[in-house]
C-alpha cells in the first residue's frame, strides 16, 4: 500500500480545525519549493477551494482544482481522484479521502479531526494498516500552547 520511503506524518486535530491548520501546512511545502497534491471529498472540495482563496484577508494560496483547465501548472491542486497531475512531491488527506498509492511522494499528511469519533477511528485503522505495511510513520498533536508536537 505504500513504499517506506514515503514519510506518512498524521495530524491530530483537536485544538485547531481543518480551515486553521492545512492552509499553514502548504504554505510549508511551497516554502519547500514544493507542489502539493489535496486529496479531498466530493462534498468538501468547494469549501476548501474557497477557504484557500480567502483564509487570510492579506493574502492567498495558489491554487487550482483537478477538473479545471491546465492541473499540471497548479502548485496545489484540488483533487477527488488518485492521480498526481501537477507531479507534487506532498499529499494531503483530508475529510477521510482514500490514501491510494504514497510511492511518488515525499511526505503524505492525514488530517483528521480529533473531535469527531468516526474520524479518529478511521485515522487508527488507517495507521495500523500502513504501520503492517511497513510505513514510515510520525504522529502529530498540539499541545497545551497550540505548538504541533510529534507524539510518535
């Protein structure tokens, strides 16, 4: 399911939602000088388009969606599917998205929300079935200070 190569870091939501935390993430990676793939759901892919467009009034993520013109260009990409069309060195899961194939990648982030009991335990299953495959696995949560701190 994946190749150990690949690190698979979980992020653990609980003091931060999604909106305040994966904009942060790929400002990260484009520092990095790299492209980022979100693997996101068919009922969430709208809201997250929007929320990179305005999640700062000072500024913006570039960004485009999968099922519009030139995805190979977009430094992060918008995506239901599994392939990697602007050849992006990071994959982000969210919303539970299937993980598919993580070989081409340099660093995988799973975000899950820490509130929501169903997504916590797709999140275990999910890590012991790439801990099984020999991943290359790390755990992040906040602490008491809202700092990301590896747990694991």
């Amino acid at each position: 399911m994946s190749d150990a190569k690949t690190e698979i870091w979980f992020y653990h939501l609980e003091r931060s939602s999604l909106e305040q935390v994966l904009p942060g993430l790929l400002e990260k990676t484009l520092q990095k000088g790299w492209r980022a793939l979100v693997r996101v759901t068919p009922a969430n892919v709208d809201d997250i388009d929007e929320m990179l467009w305005t999640y700062r009034a000072d500024s913006f993520l570039p960004h485009g969606r999968a099922d519009a013109e030139h995805p190979d260009r977009q430094p992060v990409l918008l995506t239901e599917s599994g392939e990697n069309l602007n050849s992006a060195q990071t994959l982000f899961i969210v919303d539970e998205s299937e993980l598919g194939p993580t070989e081409e990648f340099a660093r995988c982030f799973i975000i899950f929300d820490g509130r929501n009991d169903q997504s916590v335990q797709h999140a275990r299953n999910r890590w012991r079935s790439l801990k099984d495959g020999g991943a290359s696995l790390q755990y992040w949560k906040q602490d008491e200070e809202g700092r990301w701190a590896r747990s694991a």
